[in-house]
C-alpha cells in the first residue's frame, strides 16, 4: 500500500474516533458534530445533543446510525446527516435522549421539514428519556 493510501486511512480513522464536524451550507460558524460521546456531559455548550438510547448513550448496533450528534443549527432533515463512505447513514427516527445546551428553546418534529407534532424543550434542560409518543420519532428540529 503507497504511503499516501495509509495517511489518508490514518486520517479518516482519526476523524471517526474523535466525531466528525460538518460545517452545512448557509452559515460559516453553524456546524453538526457526528458521533459525540456518552453522557449529558459530552454535550457542547452552545449544542443541541441527541443520543439513540435513553440516558445519553448512543448505539450504533447494526443499524448504522449515529451515536449521537450535536449542532449549533436548526436541522430539518436527520436523515440527511450522513458520512460519506461510512456505515453512518443518518439519525432519523432513533432519539431517545436530549440536551439542549443552548439559551433558546429547542422544537423537535416528527416530519422532516419541521411537520407533524412537536416537542418543546426550554433552554438548559436536559431530558434523559423521552416521552413514549415522541420517542424514535424526531425527524428535524429548530430553535424555537
């Protein structure tokens, strides 16, 4: 294997052990890290987190979605949210767990686009399981 094949190997390995960072369209400073860590406290200030699993835990399993994410940016597809050339297809339909580590009120939606019911959450608060009617169901949100 050439030399540049295993820096470029060693680099995606780096990224994905450390979360990925994508910078969307629109907004130079608005960026999704992919893949943060477990717990409340892996959550950025400034972020809006959400973990597949109940009590900040992510879990990849066989399904190929994301641990976890945060972002700084409203997001009204979650299924969009994918690596390219990764197993990582998105975190659709799957938030159990949430932070809102932000000064704003955070909406989450059951349809992309910011559609179908909504679960408010104020700033600062943190919800380690979900209500059973919004639970693996949030598609997009926004600041609110």
């Amino acid at each position: 294997m050439k030399l540049s094949q295993k820096m470029t190997r060693l680099g995606l390995c780096a990224a994905a052990a450390v979360g990925l960072v994508v910078t969307v369209s629109g907004s130079a400073s608005a960026n999704t890290i992919l893949g943060i860590g477990q717990g409340a406290g892996a959550c950025p200030t400034n972020y809006v987190c959400l973990w597949t699993e109940n009590s900040y835990v992510g879990n990849t399993g066989s399904t190929g979605k994301f641990a976890a994410i945060a972002s700084d940016q409203n997001i009204s597809d979650m299924g969009k949210l994918e690596r390219k050339g990764g197993l990582w297809t998105g975190m659709q339909d799957v938030t159990s767990s949430v932070v809102n580590n932000t000064g704003s009120s955070i909406c989450f939606y059951e349809h992309n686009d910011y559609g179908g019911a909504e679960f408010r959450i104020g700033p600062w608060e943190r919800w380690p399981s979900l209500p059973s009617w919004i639970n693996d169901k949030i598609s997009s949100f926004k600041y609110c």
